[in-house]
C-alpha cells in the first residue's frame, strides 16, 4: 500500500509469488507422518508375529505337553523342549520334577511293601507267641491240678 502526503492510500501492491518452502515443508511433514504410521504398524505386526511364533505358541506347546501327562496320568512322558532360553529351562524344570515324583513314587511303593513284609512277619510271630503263651499257660494249669492232686494223694498216703 503506498500512501500519499495526507496518508491515504493510492496505489495498493499485491505480489503473488509461489511459497515453495512452505509447501515442500507441508509435504515433508506428511510423508513423514505417513512413513512413521506405516512403519509402526509394521513394526507392531512383525512383532505380534514374532511374539506369537517364539513366545506364545511355545508356552501353548508346554501346556498342552503339562495337560497330557495329567490327562494320561502318565509320568514317563516327557515335556520336549531344546532350545536354552527360559521356556527351556522351566521344561527341564517340569521333567525334573516329573523325575522326582517317578523317584518318590518308586520309594514309596518299595517302603509300603517293606512294611506290608514287616506286619506279615510280626502277625506270624504275635500268632507264635499267642500259641507259645497258650501252651505255657496249659502246662502252668497242668502243674496246679498235678500239685493238687499230689496234695492229695500225700494227705491219703499219710
């Protein structure tokens, strides 16, 4: 706007030019918010993936390995896992302790036999001195009615 001696305008200049910086500015700014979209939801894909694959699918295999051992009440299976990460090791946990009860188990059994031996021979042996006090006891009767009887006969004799 160009202004005359008292201020008022004459002459009004408009300039059209291009704004090419702000454009490629506005450009730039959504291809980068587009790009870094993509590449979240990408990244958020390939790792849903990869958690599914190497985490969740492996723990899926674990339990149902658990589930069938307890379903069969089987305890000579054995969880299969190889790789040495912690999945891994809580499997050789379980077959460890799958060792331990197997162990027990055995331990248990051969302790019940052992003391199912044990009570056989004590009943015969209590059946022995049942019969040994029976005839101790007979015998002891005996004597008495022997000693009455020469009781008896010394008072006849005399």
């Amino acid at each position: 706007v160009l202004r005359d001696i008292d201020g008022k305008p004459i002459l009004i200049l408009k300039v059209e030019t291009p704004r090419e910086v702000h454009n490629q500015g506005r450009f730039t700014s959504q291809f980068f918010t587009i790009t870094t979209s993509v590449f979240i939801l990408a990244f958020g894909i390939v790792l849903t993936l990869l958690l599914k694959y190497f985490v969740v699918a492996r723990f899926a295999k674990l339990s149902n390995d658990v589930k069938e051992i307890g379903e069969k009440h089987d305890l000579s299976i054995r969880v299969k896992e190889s790789v040495g990460d912690e999945i891994g090791a809580l499997a050789l946990a379980i077959n460890g302790m799958l060792d331990k009860i197997v162990s027990s188990q055995g331990a248990e059994r051969d302790s019940n036999e052992k003391m199912r031996t044990t009570a056989e021979e004590l009943r015969g042996r209590n059946e022995e001195l049942k019969k040994m006090n029976n005839l101790m006891t007979d015998r002891e009767l005996k004597m008495i009615e022997l000693k009455k009887e020469i009781e008896e006969l010394k008072g006849k004799i005399k």
